[in-house]
C-alpha cells in the first residue's frame, strides 16, 4: 500500500513537472511570435523559423486569427492573419547618392549672442526653440533654406519674428526676438540650422510595375540632432564607387565613391522610418537592373544561409552570409535580423559590412527577404537588416 502510494505520488511530481515545463514551452514561443503577421495568399501557413509550431484556422483571405500549437498539441497563441499577394520585386544593389532638400530647416545647434551691454542671450532659446526643431514658416514665409532665415532675422530691424515650428509631429508658434549683435553687425537668432543633406546608399528594390523604389533600409538622420529629416524634395543621382576604407574592430568602414555629374536616377519623396523612397526616371530603368523576384514575408524566412547583393567595385554581386538570428517583435523595425557576412571575398574587400552599404538585398530561397541596415562596430561582419515586407509598408 504505502509503495503504491509513493508511486502516485511521484507520478503526480513528474505529471506535474511535465506540465510546467510544457506551459514554460509555450510561453517561450508566445513571447517570440507577434500578434500579427501577413501571409502570402493561397499558402498554408508556415512559420519557417519554427517547423515544431503549426496553424489551425487557416484564413482563407483577409484577416482571420489562426491559433498557433507546439506540435499540433498545445496551444502556443492566438495570431491575426492578414492574406496578402506577395509582391513580385527586383532586387538590385546598386550604390545611389542621395541629395534631400528639408522640408523647413532643421535647428542643429543653439548659441548666445553677445548685446551691445555685454550681455549674452540665446533668442532661440528664449522662443522655447529646441535642437532638433525643424522652422517651417518665418512671419508666414516658406522657408526651405538657411540663408533666407537669417536674411528674414537679420532684417527685422530687431522686430519680433513669429515662427512656425515643427516637433514630435506637431507644430506651435515661436516668437523670436532678435538681438543685436555688436561682433557681427547685425540681429541674429542665436541657431544654426541646416537645409539638405546627402549621402551614398544602395537601392533595395525596384518595383517594374510602378517605377517606385526604395533604399537603404533605414531613415536618414540630421548627424547632428539624430532626428529623422523631413523632406521637401530630393534627386536620386549615379555614384561612381571608387572603392572602400575597409572596417576594423571599433573602426566602421565605408564606400568610397563621389556623384556623377549630369546624372539621374529620379526623384526622392520620402524619408521615413523604413528608408528612403522615390519613382525611377524611364531612363534609370536600363541602369538599375536586376532579378525580379517575389518578396518573402516575414514567416518564410529562417536562420540559414542567404546572399546579399552589394557593390564594391560599382556593380552590383552577390556573395554569401548567414541569417543568425530572426526578431519578429523588435521594437526597431529596422532590426528584424542578425546577419553575418561569410563570403572571403567581401571580407577581404571591405571587412564585412561598410557605411554606404545599407539598403543591400538580402535573398534566401529565390526570394527578397530584406535589406542590411546596421553594421556591428565592435565586428564588422555582423550587423542587422530589416525585413523587406517592413519596407514595403512605407512604400505609399
């Protein structure tokens, strides 16, 4: 009896334990899966990064919400499904200079000016201006550049400037008065401020079917303020690649190249959280070519092998890596992936990934499944990418 005893009651630890560790299980793939994906349309249901989970409740289209088993056994999550045709893309890897005009010009730097008493005074500041403002407007003037703000303040004749200014996606009313600067001769505002920007990246994809492309995988900030810069317009123009400043152990590299002149590629319209984004000029097409091929949303991708499409020399090759690891809940979209480069050519040429490099496509079993946005300073070969649908979704 008392053995018979102790064998139930051991069964019932070991039952117990077993259920612990299985719910322990299921909370581990919860916390890694989202609460939303998109799935291409008339395809099961797959997480490729997790062959041990399954669906049930496949949606046939639209939004559905499928619950997600740890071998078809024990529920892991309840998952929206959004059905949608994968995109048909090309993937292309060609280096582009960037040159983006501000919508407004963005305050880089605050500074006291010295009145005619000796005294200092920051009038920006003093306005409530911020680092990182961006000036839309000055007494009701669009303002696209640098010289003509300081024109506008430095005629007021020490009369106050009302000022339009944009923060955190809202705008308020600043009022500037100016002060006399003694040094300078003239009434100065106390910041500095910038217009336009420019820069090389590499081109992600290509849509055939619209002209629209995207670049680089991830915003382009003020290096100054690290805000992200609002654009009024921008040009797409050729680079000629001259080569690269090779990436060292603390020492980001970069490509080495300078604009052409006369050239262009097209128009830019946006600058957002996903990259940089514009419409090819009919003459572009020719130049900025590659393999069209469908775009893998995020479920299809997997640790593994891939390849990257990248230009050391100008024109685009691919070479190989390594997708180590897949965050489908980072809060940074542009940090979706961990990837390794392991082609000795490209490590040779560069040291892994390089300044000038962001918006590289990177392709896993015949499919666009995202762009290189990050390089590891600490290891040169290693850094993050984003995942291409994430790029597609700012593609308005």
């Amino acid at each position: 009896m008392q053995l018979r005893q102790k064998l139930s009651k051991t069964a019932a630890v070991l039952l117990s334990a077993l259920l612990v560790g299985a719910f322990g299980i299921a909370g581990h793939y919860s916390r890694l899966l989202p609460g939303h994906m998109t799935a291409a349309s008339g395809e099961p249901l797959k997480i490729a990064q997790y062959p041990e989970l399954s669906c049930s409740g496949q949606p046939s289209g639209g939004n559905d919400r499928v619950v997600v088993s740890l071998f078809g056994a024990l529920p892991v999550k309840s998952v929206q499904v959004e059905r949608s045709e994968a995109p048909k893309l090309i993937a292309s890897g060609m280096p582009f200079g960037i040159k983006l005009l501000m919508k407004g010009v963005m305050v880089t730097e605050l500074g006291d000016v010295e009145d005619d008493n000796g005294n200092s005074i920051c009038p920006a500041a003093e306005a409530g201006i911020r680092k990182g403002d961006v000036v839309c407007l000055a007494n009701g003037e669009e303002i696209s550049s640098n010289s003509r703000l300081q024109s506008i303040i430095a005629e007021s004749g020490g009369r106050d400037v009302e000022l339009t200014v944009s923060r955190d996606g809202g705008e308020f009313t600043a009022v500037l008065e100016p002060v006399y600067s003694e040094k300078n001769g003239c009434w100065r505002g106390g910041m500095w401020v910038r217009d336009s920007i420019a820069g090389i990246g590499t081109v992600t994809f290509v849509n055939k079917a619209t002209g629209d492309f995207a670049g680089l995988g991830h915003p382009i900030c003020d290096c100054d303020t690290g805000e992200i810069v609002p654009v009024s317009s921008g040009e797409a123009v050729p680079v000629e690649i001259t080569g690269a400043k090779k990436g060292e152990r603390g020492i980001p590299g970069e490509l080495l190249g300078s604009f052409r002149r006369g050239g262009t590629y097209g128009m830019l319209n946006q600058n957002n959280s996903a990259g940089v984004y514009g419409k090819l000029s009919p003459e572009a097409f020719g130049e900025l070519d590659g393999e069209e091929m469908p775009m893998a949303y995020s479920n299809e991708i997997t640790t593994g092998s891939a390849d990257i499409i990248s230009s050391v020399s100008g024109v685009p090759e691919r070479y190989s890596a390594q997708i180590e690891s897949i965050d489908y809940k980072s809060g940074d979209e542009t940090r979706n992936m961990v990837i390794k480069i392991t082609d000795s050519r490209l490590i040779e040429a560069t040291g892994g990934i390089v300044q000038g490099m962001s918006g590289s496509p990177l392709i896993q079993n015949g499919k666009l499944i995202g762009a290189v946005t990050h390089v590891f300073v600490a290891d040169p070969t290693r850094g993050y990418a984003i995942f291409a649908e994430n790029m597609m979704k700012k593609l308005t």
